[in-house]
C-alpha cells in the first residue's frame, strides 16, 4: 500500500490509519508501555526494512546511523515505487532481498499472518531467523533504538530522548505528527474545497509555531539533537521538493521561510541527516505512485538543491548538536545516497559543506 495512501477520509477529510503491529524489541529488564509482544535484543537478529522515499522510514535510518547501530541490526532497502500491493526490493538483484529471500516486503507480513489485514508499509522490523515482521509501529522503533539497544551504540552516540526531557519531547512530537508530519498529507488528500483549505490552515499554523519556537533556540527540545528534532527534519526536507507543489502546501516553500530554512539546513549539514536524505527517490515515490494527485507521472526536474548547502548561521544560537557525544563516521558504503540523487554528498558518503 502506498505510503502516504494509508488511512481514509471521514467527510472529505485524510485520516491516517494508525493501528500497527506493536510489538517491541526489548533489553532483558528493559520496560515499553502499550506493547503487543516482546522480543529480545539481539545483535545480528533483526533487519530493518526501508524506502529512503518514505518520511517515516527515513526517521529510522537516520537514528540507527546516529546511534551507529550499522552493524547490529542490518538494513533492507526497498526501491521508491510500488503497486497497491507491497513495496518491493526493486534496489537488489534479481529483485530479492538478499538477506530475507523475498521479492516484496508483503512476503514477511504474511509470514506473521497469512490473512494480514491491513496496509503493507515500511519502515518494518523483520526477525530475520523467522522471516516474519516484528513491527511496523514507526514511533516505537525509533524510541526503542535508543532506549532498549544502548549496550550496543557507538562511543559517542547521542541521547536522543534523555530522560528530564521526555514530556517535552513527547508533546512537541504530538503537535508535530498530528499538524506537521501528517498535515501535509492532509493537504495533499484532501477530497473537498472545505477540507483542504482547513488542512492548509492547520499546516501552515503550526509552522508558524516552530518559526517562533526555533527563532531563539537552535533545535526543538533542549540544546542537543533530540527524537523530535529527526521527526521534523524529514518532513522539512520533502517540503520544497515533494509538499508544496505536489499536495499543495503552497503558502510559502520551506526556502522562503527563514527560520525553518536555517534549522533545517542545520540539520542536513549534520553527519546521518543529509547523508541519508535520497531526493531523487522522494520525488519518484510521490510523483509515481499517487497518480490520483499526478495521473501523467512526471517527475518534476526541480527544485535547485544547491541552497542546502548554505551557511544557516545557527551557530549563534548555541547548542550542541551531539551534546558531549560525538558525530557518526561515514555511512557504509552499501548504504550510501549515490551522488546523483544527492549532489552534496561526496566520496566519503558525507555531505560536503
């Protein structure tokens, strides 16, 4: 199922489907509130399957690289399109993961359940001794990388959800999913004049929120890089490229909001944001699959990266990125965005500033 197609519409308007499988990799002692199953930690065991088209998976590459988890939990990439069906792992030869076996990633849902009912997404977690999907509970993965595979982070890694700062961080992401990360596809699906125009409005009042809250502090939630500041990020980087044109986002381009633009290049100019940012994948995903929205398929040729990679200046407002970390090493090279589909990146698989 496409990505930003799962969910439907209660009187005119896009609700996202949000019931997922909720299991949870735990530490031995490790404790997850509202989980399904419990599945233990365990090097080498897991595989996560992605898109780089995909926001939500995006989140999950960029954290695993930032915790430098590279070499513990394995990573499989799904090409950026696919059919009603499931996305597949167009990247690989012969079209098979070469880890799993299989094709498409439906293939592991039906290993959990043969008659899976609901939409086939990424990111997914998927027990590679059984080939049956763990999870696909996007929010979870995330926050279970960092709080249930410390013994396993690189020297260095950051804290992405330190403990004095949960409450903040969890309402921030609320706001953030509910009016940011899922409100440009309330724009984009919307089935009515009336709809869309209360989804632009919402949208676009909740970036004026994080313009004002961005304008005196350098990242979202304290002065290091946090959960909320990686659930942010990749809806930002879509924005010029994909939401305003594509769902109608259009009250400005992200290049023409100035706070947002520097925070945001901030981030791309951080080791594991840019670096793991594919842009030709994102505009083929979205322009290819949502033919409802672009019926001919054309991929538009712009928009002009070159910005990205401009002083921001944010600096000046203090904050470490990595706080007493330190920055991740090069991605692997298997895992590297080619530098056609992200010219900033260089030989070495970093962006080049």
């Amino acid at each position: 199922m496409a990505e930003g197609r799962r969910g439907s519409y209660v009187e005119e308007s896009y609700e996202r489907d949000t019931t997922y499988i909720t299991d949870r990799i735990v530490s031995e002692g490790g404790s997850t509130d509202g989980a399904g199953g419990r599945w233990p930690v365990e090097p080498g065991r897991y595989r996560l399957v992605v898109a780089w088209a995909c926001p939500w998976a995006n989140r999950t590459i960029i954290v695993r690289r930032l915790l430098g988890l590279e070499g513990v939990i394995s990573l499989g990439i799904c090409g950026p399109t696919h059919d009603a069906d499931s996305w597949t792992f167009d990247k690989d030869p012969g079209g098979v993961d070469p880890v799993l076996g299989i094709p498409r990633i439906k293939d592991a849902y039906l290993a959990r359940d043969p008659e899976y009912p609901r939409g086939i997404t990424v990111p997914a977690v998927v027990d590679t001794t059984t080939g049956k999907v763990v999870t696909n509970d996007f929010p979870s993965i995330t926050l279970d990388f960092t709080t249930q595979w410390g013994e396993y982070h690189r020297e260095g890694a950051p804290d992405l959800y330190p403990e004095h700062l949960r409450d903040e961080i969890d309402a921030v992401n609320r706001r953030v999913y509910t009016e940011v990360n899922n409100g440009v596809y309330r724009c984009g699906f919307a089935g009515t004049q009336k709809s869309y125009d209360a989804a632009y409005d919402r949208l676009f009042t909740a970036l004026d929120w994080l313009s004002e809250r961005l304008a005196g502090q350098r990242y979202l939630v304290g002065d290091t890089i946090t959960e909320a500041d990686v659930r942010l990020f990749t809806t930002l980087a879509r924005f010029d490229a994909v939401y305003h044109g594509h769902f109608k986002c259009n009250r400005h381009k992200l290049s023409e909001m100035p706070v947002l633009w520097a925070y945001a290049r901030d981030l791309f100019q951080t080791p594991g944001f840019g670096d793991c940012t594919h842009f030709t994948d994102i505009k083929r995903h979205y322009y290819e699959v949502h033919t409802d929205i672009n019926p001919t398929q054309v991929v538009p040729k712009g928009p002009d990266l070159s910005g990205w990679i401009e002083p921001h200046g944010r600096e000046a407002l203090g904050g470490r990125p990595f706080g007493d970390g330190t920055p991740p090493g090069p991605p692997p090279e298997a895992e590297r965005v080619p530098t056609v589909d992200n010219p900033h990146i260089g030989e070495d698989g970093l962006v080049r500033a």
